[in-house]
C-alpha cells in the first residue's frame, strides 16, 4: 500500500500559484487555479479533498492504488 503525505490548503494553494501564468478564482464558491482560463485545480472547502487535472502521459505515470 502507497502513502502520500498530506498537503494543507495552504501547501496546495502556494504550489499551484507558483506555476507559470497561474491565478486564483472563485468556481462555485470553491477557490480554483488556472492557466488562460483553464482551471488545473480546485480545493473543496466542504471535504478533505483536491482535484488536480492531469494529460493523459502524466496519468499514466501515477502510481495504481486501490482504496481499501
């Protein structure tokens, strides 16, 4: 079994910034990151969770894990 360590918000909210070009904006009253007006990220503010967009090359390259 794979574990990753935990990221805060504010870990998540200071990388995503420190990509090329990229700012913060509301999205359905959850704070999201984009590039161009494309959205990479969103923080949910009601749950312990983070979606992250990926290509596909870099999906492929994520480990498999299964959820317990």
């Amino acid at each position: 079994m794979l574990f990753f360590p935990m990221l805060s918000r504010d870990d998540i909210r200071r990388i995503a910034l420190a990509q090329p070009e990229a700012y913060e904006a509301d999205h359905f009253g959850m704070p999201s990151f984009r590039v161009g007006k494309k959205i990479f990220c969103t923080i949910h503010q009601d749950q312990p969770r983070t979606m992250l967009k990926l290509d596909v090359e870099d999906q492929r390259n994520l480990p498999r894990t299964r959820r317990a």
